[in-house]
C-alpha cells in the first residue's frame, strides 16, 4: 500500500488512489539509509486514502497497464471515487499518459477535479500560477488563416488587424507527417503533402477562432541545451460562421456536424495522430474529443492507418532561374486568354511564384504594368511600402488559387500578364495601385505593351495610382516618394518630348558598299562631296605608292588607331579593332576598312603602314545603315542567311534612295564613333514616260467677220460634246504610271523573312513618316504570317524571341 504509484498511472496500482499522489519511501532491509523527509504531503495523502479506502471493499474498473507491468485502475467506492477526491483536494496530479484507456467523460471529470484544486490552490497547487502566454496576446480572437505551413501550423493575422502581422499558430495536441526540405534534400514523410493540402483547403483564405492553449520554448539548434529558443504557441482553430469552439463531450466529428474544429476533421482523415500531453498544462482543451477521433479514423483505416502508401504526389516542373527552358512555355501560356493557377510564393505585392496545373510548371510571375516596393531582407532593408505590400498580398494571395494571363515573358524566364481573384472583383493590379502599395511601371506599359489588353488599361491604371499619390497612403504617405515621383516624371517627358519631337525624313542617294546581315548594310553616299566622298579618299589612296614606305614595327600600333593597310595590291584605310598575338613572337590585328566597311582578321603588321593625319581625319565614307523597323534572325540560322541573300539580290550594285529616319549611338563602341543610321532603302522611281500626245483636230475655218467662239459653238451643238467631256476623255487616254515599287524594307517583311518588333511603334514617332510606314510593314507582316512564308513557315514568333534577332 505504500509503494509510490509510477508517474504514467492515471489509475490505480492495487489499492492506491487513480491520481498519482505523494508518496512517503519504504525502508529497505539491508542497510538503513538516512532518514528521508516525506514529499510535501505525502502523510496526508496517504491518509486521506487509507481512512476511506483500508479494509473496505471497493470496485475496480481495469483501464491498461503500464511499462512497468502495473495493472492501472479506476478505484470506486460507494461514496464516489478516490481519484476525484484525492485531485480535488489538491493531494494528487493528473498523469495525462495513463488517461489512454479512461473512459473520456471519466477523464474529463478528473481534469475537472484538478482545475478546482488549481483555482484554490490547495496544497501541492499553492503556488500555482498558469503558464504565461505571449505578452499582449489574447487568449481567444478572431483570425484569418494566411497560409498552411504544414499539416498542423498555421500562419494567420488578426481580424482587424490593419498592419497584418502574421502569428504562426501549431494546432494543439496533433503532430502531422513532416515536410520535405529540398534545401537539405531531405525528404518528406509519407502523408505529409496530403496533410498540408487538407489543412489548406480547409482553413485557407476563412475566417476563424482561435483559442490559445499552451505556449513551448523549442531550441532553434536541435540537440544544443545553450542553443537559442524559440516560442512556439499551440493553439486550436474553430471554423464557422460563429467559429465557436466545440463542447468537450467525447464526441467525434462525424456525430456532429456542427463542429468545426480544425485538428478534429484532420484527424477524421487520418492525416495527423494525437500526442500524448505530459501535464495537463500541455494539452488541448478537447483532447479527448481528438482523441475519439483518431480512434475512429484507425478503425476505418484511413490516411495514416491506412498501412498503404499515399498516391504520389503531382510532379510539377520547377522552371525558376532556367530562362531558356521558361520561354518553351510561352507560347502555351500565352495561346489561352487566362489560366487557373496557385500561389506557392508571394516575393512582392506584385511578383510571385505561381503552379500552372494545366502546364505542369511553376515559375516566377510579375505583373506587366505594376511594381510594388521590395520588402526586407537578410542583405537590405525595406523599401517603403514594401513590407506591406507584401503582406497584403500574403493576406489575399498565398496558396490561393487565381486567375493569370500572361502576355509576355523577360529575359529571365519571369512571366508578365495580370491577375484576377476569382472570388472578388476587380484587377489585382488597381487594389494595389488604390491602396498606394505599388506605382505603375510605365516603362514596361508603354514599350512593351502597345495595342494589348493591358495596354489599354493602362490610362486608368495612372489615374489610380494619382488618386492615391494625392489621398497619401501606402508608400505615397512619405513625402519623399512623392518628390522623387514628381521629379522623375518631369524629367522623362522632357526626354520623352526631345526623344519623340517628330522631323522630317532625311533623303540621300547611295550605293551598298558591303551586307553585314539581312538588316544592316554599308553605304556610300553617292551626292557626298570631297572631301568626304568615297571617290576623292579612293583617288588619295591609290595615289600611295605601295613601297614608298617602310613597314613599322608591331608594337606601334595601337587599338582604335586607323592606319593604310595594303587589300589585294591596294592601299584603304582601315581601323584597328583588335590587337593579338598568336605566338611570342607573331602579332596579328582585325581591322574594319572604313571606306567598305567589311572587316578582316588575321593581319600582319607587314600589311600595315602609317596613315597621314589630314587622310585619317576625314570620317568613314562607308555610312554604317540598319533597316528601319525591322528585326531579322542572325545569319547563322536559315532564315537570317536568307535575308542577306535576298537583301543583296535586291540592292547589290543599284543606286537607292536612302530615308533617313533616325540615328543611333552604340553605347558599346569607342568614344567618337559615328552613329549608326535607321534607313528605308528605296529603289530610284524609273523616270515615266511623257504622256502621250492626242490628235490635233483641223483648225475650223472661220470668216473674219464670224468670231471664233462662234464656231465653237457651232461645233458643240454638231458633236453634242461639253469641254468637261473632252478632258476626261483626254485623261482616259494617258497612261497612268505604275504604283511605286516597295521599298527593301517593305519586300523583306513581305516575304517574311523579318519582322516588326514592338519597339517600332515607338521608335516610328521619332520621325513624320514613321507611323504610315510601320503601319504598312505591318499589314504586310500579316500577310506574310498568314502565307506561313519564310520565319512564319513553323508557326508564330513571338516576341520574346528578341534575343535571336
């Protein structure tokens, strides 16, 4: 009777009490030890049972038996049951192992007994005080789940909340299957994905209770005492309209439709399993309900207890950080005008990670015409308005599934398009720009986006975004933003006023002097006078005897320099582009002939010779000219090696007219270097042939004294003829001249071997007639595409196919 009870009994071992009482230690025989001092209450524990219990005969209800081999009962007497009494008292503690087998309703008044003796703080509760929660937290409130993390943690915010501060909740009592860490490569426990699913489709995105129960210090570094801890709060969710919590009556889900309690319907699917409390503090409110609930699951033999593997999950193409492979995707992202697609990452209010179920894909998504500030991170800290822009889109985005278009892809392999909350209206786009947590990227909407759906939602996305600027909210609440806006806008309209000023075409006549590719030529201007035409440095270069001079040494020449150089027994100028050596002792050069424009590589210096001053001063007589408006593959592929072809089948050796529509410098090539020229190469109109000459009619005789007009007149009324008639039958008989041949430009893109890229309605504002004719390359451009001729033979190109152009 006095052996001491082992710490996991909720019952009773032989004839003491169903709580785990203090105990006084039995002397031993051998050799008497010192005399110990009695636990705190021990004598009187001991003799509450004894004077109740010795010597009378009592009922036992056998519950289980512990690791010791101890049979564990619940002791009843007539007067009611010791183990009631024994924790009302406060002699006693419940032992939440040993409650496995006690029947819950008897378990749940044991629990009961205890919370009396630990708000009277009776005896061995005398100095209790309830285990402190999170300073300023409340012990029940209203919530919004954000995100599930797992099968049993959840990230919710606060209903009315307006800073969206996330709190990390873990369901109470219930451990589900661990996550895979692709990090560490560790794999996932079975049943853990579908475990998170649950939880995601059950609370994601709903309103509900939540009830904190119990709070945990857990090391950040397993296995490491001194490590630094982290507060971990456990807590039960309840969904519903009210979202209050069910009544711990022992009964399972399935009996009652009107719980809603989170880890109950988790358990139900046999998703996650029970753990055991070590104290009553540590323990959900309604874990014996819970644990009803796995006990039904286990014998339906679902999910965990199923004792078959789980179906595999969907395999999904991570496409993020391959570009290349990201862009295969484009076409099939962009045939369909949306796509049904999940948030697994939100990095920016406006840039997340997204699944394409339909696809089989997961990449980067950004909003084409928006872009929220960024929030913090380990190497930065915030921009303003970028910590909450990113939790608002948290709030409303994470794991959800919405609806995207995409209309284009970047360099990166990053998805641009828009995006629609099925459930809500409105674009995401203007719930961002109205709340002032993101500004319109007008670089992107009006460069890349001409003409598009969202292009034309453009207008109304600036007139958001400036009524929030004025209302001051979200990032537009400081005032340096504002400035920094204000100062940034009037600084690119007057750019984009000096950059878009439109002049007239400039006109000149030329011969091609050398085709770098389908889309770029060398020129020479024919009406150029000396000394800066072709013939006058032609007739100074030949007038160079070819051993007048001795050749230099290699080491005199230098990059950039421009120098005589011997091609075919003549002398032509030539630059210095690259200097290399094949050996120690050899020294090689590639050159670029400024009056031809070709290039060579692999040049001795014995090729070489220096150049007088006044004859490399005058600037290079072949005009580097690329085809206005067009956009044509390198030579290396089949359709680029056919636009040379034919560009040199239609200009080679013929004098053109050349439109001069713009130039553009080379932010790569050397300091002074000429620009290069945007042209419409036009063939010379063929001189029409005079109009021909009607039949002269014989001059009327007429008296003198009879006027001329008489006799017209007479006539008139002979021939019934007006003088209107006479000129339209006198036109009829002019042959009208033929329509004026399409320009080079305009017979490429007609062939379909170049295309209109979409910066050419930008650049076409630069010059008057740019519009028209970008409006004709691209009527011609359909045609071409609808044909199937030349790079339209296989199918569209789109244009994020810049990179091949």
């Amino acid at each position: 009777a006095g052996a001491p009870p082992p710490a996991s009994a909720e019952g009773v071992v032989a004839s003491s009490s169903s709580a785990s009482a203090s105990t006084t230690k039995p002397e031993e025989k051998k050799a008497a030890p010192p005399a110990q001092q009695p636990e705190p209450f021990a004598e009187e524990a001991r003799f509450f049972v004894e004077s109740r219990l010795l010597h009378r005969e009592v009922d036992l209800k056998f519950a289980s038996i512990d690791r010791f081999g101890n049979a564990l009962c619940v002791v009843s007497h007539a007067a009611g049951e010791i183990a009631r009494e024994l924790l009302k008292m406060g002699f006693g503690k419940v032992a939440e192992p040993g409650l496995a087998g006690v029947d819950p309703k008897e378990a749940a008044a044991m629990r009961d007994a205890e919370k009396v003796a630990k708000a009277a703080k009776l005896r061995l509760w005398r100095g209790y005080e309830p285990p402190a929660l999170v300073a300023g937290m409340e012990k029940e409130f209203e919530s919004y789940v954000v995100e599930a993390l797992s099968g049993d943690q959840v990230a919710v915010v606060k209903s009315g909340d307006d800073s969206l501060n996330e709190i990390r909740l873990q369901l109470s009592s219930v451990r589900a299957p661990r996550l895979g860490n692709p990090r560490s490569q560790r794999a996932g426990e079975p049943w853990s994905f579908e475990a998170r699913e649950s939880l995601r489709k059950l609370a994601v995105g709903k309103r509900c209770r939540v009830r904190v129960e119990y709070a945990k210090e857990f090391p950040l570094v397993a296995g490491d005492p001194e490590s630094k801890t982290q507060q971990r709060i456990f807590a039960s969710l309840s969904l519903g309209k009210d979202a209050s919590p069910p009544t711990n009556n022992g009964a399972s889900a399935s009996s009652s439709s009107s719980s809603k309690d989170v880890a109950e319907l988790l358990l139900l699917e046999g998703l996650v399993s029970t753990v055991p409390p070590r104290t009553s503090d540590e323990r959900a409110e309604r874990f014996d309900a819970l644990a009803a609930a796995e006990k039904e699951a286990k014998a339906k033999k679902v999910g965990l207890h199923s004792g078959k593997p789980p179906p595999p999950p969907p395999k999904t193409l991570d496409l993020t950080g391959d570009a290349k492979r990201a862009r295969a995707y484009l076409p099939f992202l962009t045939r369909q005008k949306s796509h049904k697609a999940f948030v697994e990452t939100v990095f920016t209010g406006s840039r997340l990670k997204v699944r394409f179920s339909g696809e089989n894909c997961s990449l980067v998504f950004a909003l084409a015409s928006c872009r929220s500030p960024a929030p913090a991170s380990a190497s930065r800290g915030a921009e303003a308005g970028g910590d909450a822009a990113r939790s608002y889109a948290r709030r409303y985005l994470t794991q959800r599934t919405i609806d995207v278009s995409v209309a284009d892809m970047d360099r990166n392999g990053v998805a641009l398009g828009s995006i629609s909350i099925p459930s809500q209206e409105g674009d995401w786009e203007r719930r961002l720009l109205s709340r002032g947590l993101a500004r319109v990227d007008r670089r992107r909407a009006e460069q890349q986006l001409p003409g598009s759906e969202l292009g034309v939602k453009f207008k109304a996305w600036c007139d958001v975004e400036a009524s929030a600027r004025e209302r001051r909210v979200g990032l537009w609440s400081d005032q340096a933003n504002v400035q920094d806006f204000d100062r940034a806008e009037a600084e690119k309209s007057s750019a984009r006023e000096a950059a878009t000023r439109a002049v007239a075409a400039k006109t000149w006549s030329a011969k091609i002097a050398d085709i770098v590719d389908g889309a770029t030529v060398f020129a020479h201007d024919v009406d150029a006078k000396s000394p800066n035409s072709f013939a006058y440095v032609s007739s100074k270069m030949r007038d160079r005897a070819p051993g007048s001079a001795a050749a230099d040494p290699a080491g005199v020449y230098k990059r950039n320099l421009v120098v005589a150089a011997s091609f075919d027994g003549e002398w032509c100028r030539a630059k210095i582009v690259e200097k290399k050596s094949s050996s120690q002792t050899t020294t090689l050069f590639k050159l670029r002939y400024l009056d031809y424009g070709n290039t060579e590589d692999d040049v001795a210096p014995d090729r070489l010779r220096h150049l007088e001053p006044a004859l490399a001063a005058i600037p290079p007589t072949a005009i580097e000219c690329s085809l206005a408006y067009l956009a044509v593959t390198a030579l290396d592929d089949e359709n680029g090696e056919e636009a040379a072809r034919t560009l040199h089948a239609l200009a080679w050796g013929k004098e053109l007219t050349v439109e001069q529509h713009a130039d553009v410098f080379d932010p790569s090539a050397a300091k002074g270097s000429p620009p290069k020229r945007r042209v419409v190469l036009k063939f010379k109109q063929p001189t029409p042939p005079p109009p021909p000459h009607t039949k002269d009619k014989a001059p009327q005789k007429t008296s003198s004294s009879e006027p001329a007009s008489s006799s017209s007149g007479s006539e008139e009324k002979k021939t019934g003829d007006t003088e209107e008639d006479e000129k339209k039958d006198d036109a009829k008989d002019v042959e009208q001249p033929p329509p004026p041949p399409l320009s080079v430009n305009e017979r490429l893109v007609e062939l379909g071997l170049a295309r209109v890229p979409r910066a050419a309605h930008r650049d076409a504002k630069r010059c008057e007639q740019g519009p028209a004719l970008v409006e004709k390359l691209a009527a011609l451009e359909q045609q071409a595409r609808a044909k199937r001729s030349g790079l339209w033979q296989y199918g569209d190109v789109d244009y994020s196919d810049d990179e091949k152009f």
